[in-house]
C-alpha cells in the first residue's frame, strides 16, 4: 500500500470542494489529481478527501445560514 502525505490529501480535500462549487465530477478530478501525482490508489485519496470535504462543505453551510435540516 502506498503513503499518501497529507498535503496531497488537503489539495484532494480542496479539489473536491472546487469541483462542487462548479458542479464538476468530483471523482474524475480525483483520478485525475492521483495520475498527476502518480498516486495509485486514487479510491483511497477520494475516500479519505471525501470524508473531510463532507465535513468543511457542512461547516460552510451552517456558516452561509443552511437550515440545519440540510446538514449532516
């Protein structure tokens, strides 16, 4: 298995978040980042991402007024 360092995670996080802000595909651009990283196993850096941009993107609705409701 290989090491993926946290600033690759934290550039996935914020790929991922840009890419909802455009209403990309977030897993394409996923994939695409690991190939420029030569990274192997993208499924684990867009699992890992994906997890804490959940996270931010929910304390950026809750900042922006969101009802509750719409946050998990």
């Amino acid at each position: 298995m290989s090491y993926i360092s946290e600033n690759q995670i934290n550039q996935a996080i914020e790929l991922i978040i840009n890419t909802r802000d455009f209403c990309g595909d977030e897993m394409l651009a996923i994939i695409d980042f690991c190939q420029d990283e030569n990274i192997q196993d993208w499924r684990k850096v867009y699992r890992i991402a994906n997890f804490r941009a959940n996270h931010r993107w929910n304390e950026y609705k809750k900042q922006a007024g969101v009802n509750p409701k719409y946050c998990f």
